[in-house]
C-alpha cells in the first residue's frame, strides 16, 4: 500500500513547492531591481547628455592628449638637432591618431594669434628698444605721431612743459629740500643725453631713457640727437631727408626714420664669420696608403667703430674669446688688421693695412752712414654688401670683392682672391654688451 493521504499527494510535495515558489520570487525582485537600475541610469543620461557624452569622449581625449605629448616632444628634439631621437615619437604619435600633424598644427596656430592679441603692446615696445624696422603704413606712422604729440600736449597741460618736462607725475604736496631732475634747463638734459648715446651710438640706451616717461620720451625723439647720429654713420654722404631721385624709398619722415630704415653698419657688436675645411695630411713613412684628414675651424671678426675706423682678426678662438680681443681698440695684436671704412648705399668698403716692419738692427751701411732698409707693407682691399633678415636689419655682411695688396722693394702686386662661399661665408651680427659699457666723449 502506497504512503498516499486522501487528497491524493504525497507527503513533503508541498513542502518542495514552496520554496521553488520563493526562489522563482527572489529571482523575479532581483530581476526587477535591475530593470530599474537600467532605467534610472538611461533617464539620467536623457537629462544630462553632456555627462554621457564626456563619458564616451573620455577615452578619445586621453589618446588625443598623449598624441599630442608625443608629438610635441619629437618636435623639441628635432628643434635642439636630434632627428633620428624624434623619429620613434613621431611614429607614435601617428599610430595613435594618424592626423595629429594637422591637429597640432591647427593649435599651435591658435594659440599663436592668442599670444599675439595679447602680447602686441609688449611685442611693439621690445621692437622699439632694439630699432627694429618701423611700420611704414599710415596707421603705424598715425599711432606714432600721435603718440608723441599726446605726450607734448600732456607735458603742456601740467603746466611743466617748459623745462620741466621729465617728472610729470611728481606729487605736489610733497615737500623736498633738493632740486628734482625736472627742474634741470633743457640744455642741461639734452647734455646728459648726449653722453648717453656717447661716441659709440649707443642708441639702445637712448631708447631706454625714452621708455622712463613722457618727458623722457619727448626728449629723446628730439632730431638734433638723431642728426648728430646720422651724421656720425654716414658723414658727408648722409643727405637730407627728401629723396635725391625719383625712388620713393629714399623718402625719410625724420632723421630717427632714416637712421633706423637706411642700410648701415651696426656697433653695439661685431660681425662673425665661421670657416671650416678639410686639408689632406702626409701620408705616413710607414703606411704608404694612410694618410691623415685635418678639420681646420677658423673664425673672422670685424669690428666697426663710429669714427670710421674697423678691426678684422683672423682667429682660432671661440668668440667668447675672439670678441674680447676687440673691445681694447688701442690695442696691438699681431693677427688684427687696422683701416677705415665707408658706405656707399648698401655697400661698405673697408682699406685694412698689416704693417711688417723690421727691428732697429736691420740696417746697411752705404759709404761710412747708416741708412735703414725699406719697410715692406701689405695693404687689403675688402668690400662686403649690407644684408638684413626677416628679424633684424643689417646683421649680414656677404663677401663682394677682395683684393691684397703687397708692396715690396716699391713695387706693388696685387692678387685677389676667389670668395667661394665654403671659404668665404657672409659674416653675421653679434650683440656684445661690453662694448658700450663705457663712454668716453659725447655726442657731437
């Protein structure tokens, strides 16, 4: 007889469904959690679709922003001479975003016009200190202007225009015992000005005192100072500021113009020139077939000075040793050269002599007197044309002509000599600081 009670089930069978309809529950509660979890986060992303777009986008920028620290590290590299460095940044860059040439290119440029918005005015006055090129269109020429007429009806309006024109901002109510720079007579100040540019033309620090205030600014923009100054580069060639001709470019709006537009030398440093050849050896008395090669590394200096005169040295130093060798312009160095020069237009000719005269000693008797022997000279001929960069004006010197001439037993022999440009390079412009540190005379 079956174990079967009168309902006809079994006994524990409802004891098993039970607790497969609790599971079957807690299976459903859990399930539903999660479809609320699943709707909650969609409905929050229907509300703030930026969120979930940062979220998607998050990955792309951080492989955006490592291409572009790759890529600006490879450009560093190849800017301090390390190509070959660069190229596995380079590659890297370009794996992870094929385009991200054209993507730092486009912001590198932007960036650029914001450093230019900005950054003009202070751009404009770092020109002006170094006597860049001015703008010669109307506007920049009508900014100018105004500039300096403003300044004049400023220093007029305060009241201290006639001979007072340097402290415009000085306070009133304070009392002092002692004169005040602003009470000096204009002579007086014009003076100090003039041992400020100095002999050298020194004209950097003429446009540093115009930089200090308005009465400053007035004072050094005055065109006796900047006539005297032309007149010392140009001499008797200098002009006047209307054009000689029908070219419209020799055209000057003041002789500041002129001196800062028209082609000169420049001062304040020297022109450098590196020369760098190979020259063959003797083959070895024990090797017939080796034979040395020799890097032979020379530098040329030129020095002008205001007064006319130039130095030109030939030298093995570096220039932080070649360029001290020239700062003592009295000095008497063996391997210096000593002349003159003069413009013409773009061109700068320059007449250097190296005298090699024999001691006392070297003398010959003729009939009982002593009579000295004939001194021997060399005498070189040079003219170099006056180039500018995109940067800066009159930094180059590019060989023109180049003669030598020797005179021995009074007779002269004159050679010249091929300016190939691999011996002959253009000399390029050095500022040296220690050149203008002294000043020995005054403008005049």
């Amino acid at each position: 007889m079956s174990d079967v009670d009168s309902d006809g089930e079994a006994p524990g069978q409802e004891t098993g469904t039970s607790a497969l309809d609790e599971f079957r529950e807690s299976w459903q509660r859990e399930l539903q959690g999660h479809m609320n979890t699943a709707s909650r986060h969609r409905s929050s992303e229907a509300a703030d679709p930026l969120t979930a777009a940062n979220s998607n986008l998050s990955e792309a920028d951080l492989l955006q922003a490592k291409a572009e620290s790759l890529y600006r590290t490879a450009v560093q590299l190849e800017q301090r001479g390390k190509v070959y460095d660069a190229l596995p940044f380079y590659r890297k860059a370009t794996q992870i975003v094929p385009d991200i040439e054209f993507k730092f290119y486009e912001q590198q440029k932007l960036s650029s016009d914001v450093n230019k918005k900005y950054h003009s005015l202070a751009s404009d006055l770092a020109k002006q200190l170094d006597l860049g090129p001015p703008d010669t269109s109307d506007v920049g020429e009508e900014v100018v202007d105004n500039l300096y007429d403003k300044f004049q009806q400023d220093l007029r309006q305060d009241s201290i225009y006639n001979g007072k024109m340097i402290a415009s901002s000085r306070d009133a109510s304070v009392l002092t015992t002692g004169l005040h720079f602003s009470d000096l007579p204009p002579e007086i100040v014009m003076r100090i000005l003039r041992w400020v540019v100095s002999a050298q033309l020194d004209m950097r620090s003429l446009e540093q005192c115009a930089a200090v205030s308005k009465g400053f600014y007035v004072y050094a923009r005055d065109e006796e100072l900047w006539r005297l100054a032309c007149v010392k580069v140009w001499g008797h060639n200098v002009g006047t500021l209307e054009a000689q001709d029908s070219d419209i470019s020799n055209v000057y709006y003041s002789w500041r113009d002129m001196f800062i537009r028209r082609e000169r030398v420049l001062f304040n440093g020297c022109y450098i020139s590196k020369t760098t050849y190979l020259r063959m050896g003797e083959n070895s008395f024990q090797d017939q077939f080796y034979r040395p090669v020799q890097l032979v590394e020379y530098y040329r200096y030129i020095r002008f000075l205001p007064d006319g005169k130039v130095l030109m040295m030939t030298s093995a130093d570096e220039p932080a040793q070649g360029v001290s060798k020239l700062k003592q312009v009295h000095s008497v160095r063996p391997e210096m050269l000593r002349g003159r020069y003069r413009l013409f237009g773009s061109t700068v000719t320059l007449v250097l002599q190296k005298s090699q005269a024999r001691g006392a000693g070297h003398m010959r008797q003729r009939r009982g007197s002593i009579m000295p022997l004939e001194e021997d000279s060399s005498q070189f001929l040079i003219e170099l044309r006056i180039a500018s960069t995109t940067k800066r004006r009159c930094t180059q010197l590019v060989w023109s002509h180049y003669t030598l001439v020797q005179k021995r037993n009074k007779v002269d022999t004159s050679s010249e000599f091929d300016l190939t440009e691999a011996k002959y390079p253009p000399l390029r412009f050095s500022t040296v600081k220690s050149y203008h540190l002294d000043a020995d005379a005054p403008l005049a």
